[in-house]
C-alpha cells in the first residue's frame, strides 16, 4: 500500500510509502491519503494525526510520469488539499516537501521539520504552476514577499529559515521530526476532543480567506499555464532529464 496508518494510543499515524518514486503522487496514492484521513476523521477515538513521509523525504509532489488522478469526494487534490479538517493534522517533514509535497504540508493544522527539511515550488521550471493551495496558503502562512519569491523562483526555503518565518512550528534535529510531531499530537490528544475541534474551527472561520474563490483563481491559473506550449516543454524535458527551451507560447 502507499500509505500505512497506524495508532500510538488517541494519536492516528499516516505514512507515505511510494518511496521508490519520493512518495510523489499517483492516483493509487491520491485515494489511499484520502481514504486513510476519511478514517481518521471517522474515528471519534482518534484525536489528532500526524502524516509523514518517513525519514529521507516528506513528498516530491504528483509524480509526472503518472499524475496524481483526480481530487477526491472529501479530501480534494492529494486527498488532502482541498480537505476541512475536522481534527488536527500536523505535518513531520524530513527532507524534500516540494511542489504538491509542500503544498500537502500547507494543508494540514501545522508543521514540524527537522533541520534536514525544505520547501519548493518548482512548478514554474517545468511551466506549470502551484495547483493545490500552494498560490493562496503560502502566502497566508508566510510574508507576502518570501511566499511570491518561493512561487515564481523555485528556490528552496530550508526548514531553519521556516522556523524563523513561522511556518515551522517546531524545529527538530534530523530523524526526529516524528517524535517531536507525535509528542505534540499526543499533547492535543490530552486536552478536550470537542474544545479543540471547535477552536479549530473557529479559527478557520475567522481567517478572512475565501478558499472558493481562491480556488476558482488557481483553476484560472492552471488552465492557462496548462495549455502553453511551456507546460508541454517543462514536463517532457523533466522526464528527459534535460534543460528546457521555453517558447513563451
């Protein structure tokens, strides 16, 4: 399976497992994500989970060989991306969370890296854009100016420098961004279950986002950039493993 779930007591335990692709996303992937939270959501008797992607890489996003199929019922793109968490999800990042991998870790309640991490959004190297929340959440999660200069540069932000930014939550030496992760998951898992999903929701309720519209924009986006005769030049030279020849067309 591509993803395993497991339980360490109140707190439920999602692991990506594509790691022979750097858990980049097929459809296979998209709906075993989707199904495992739909379960996690399910379970009164689970609190809190934490997703991770081991401890080499996070995610490397939609795999371009095989596309990450369609958003799902509940979870949206990923299973994830376009989900109202009902219940906390926090992020354990080692390594690469780059393009659809960051944008996964934006979609969860918080995120913790070890000093190993870092985020990306190469989509613009391969004429594509940030499809799944990233062009509205990063720059909600970060200043205006970093999140537009990790959007249309490509450029890495290294898990210290999100720390500082406030992205990270908490910054863990390598390997154990998922014992910090569970150890906080645990901490949510103690307080009271129907305090902490109404906090949670009326945190979302008050942030002055409009995520059908956002969303309507990004699908603007995406369409556009999608159709260029860069996207279909970005993509075949990422395979080839070459550099690409940008028509602007």
């Amino acid at each position: 399976m591509p993803v395993r779930v497991e339980r360490t007591g109140a707190v439920q335990v999602i692991t990506l497992d594509r790691l022979e692709r750097r858990n980049a996303f097929d459809g296979g992937m998209t709906e075993a994500l989707d199904a495992a939270l739909n379960g996690f959501e399910d379970d009164d008797s689970a609190l809190a989970a934490v997703l991770t992607g081991g401890q080499d890489f996070f995610s490397a996003g939609t795999d371009l060989r095989a596309w990450a199929g369609a958003p799902t019922e509940r979870g949206g793109p990923y299973g994830i991306a376009g989900r109202e968490l009902v219940k906390p999800v926090i992020a354990a990042v080692e390594g690469a969370a780059a393009g659809g991998g960051f944008e996964i870790a934006l979609a969860t309640s918080m995120i913790v890296a070890s000093e190993t991490a870092h985020f990306s959004f190469p989509e613009v190297g391969l004429g594509l854009i940030a499809e799944c929340g990233g062009l509205f959440r990063a720059p909600r999660a970060l200043p205006l100016n970093i999140a537009r200069e990790l959007l249309i540069t490509g450029e890495r932000l290294p898990a210290r420098r999100a720390y500082e930014l406030g992205l990270v939550n908490r910054l863990t030496e390598p390997g154990r961004a998922l014992p910090e992760a569970l150890s906080l998951a645990q901490r949510i898992a103690e307080q009271a279950p129907i305090a902490v999903r109404e906090t949670l929701r009326a945190v979302e309720a008050a942030h002055p986002a409009d995520d059908d519209t956002d969303w309507a924009r990004t699908t603007f986006a995406k369409d556009r950039a999608r159709a260029s005769a860069d996207a279909t030049e970005g993509v075949a030279a990422f395979l080839d493993k070459r550099s690409p020849r940008w028509s602007g067309a």
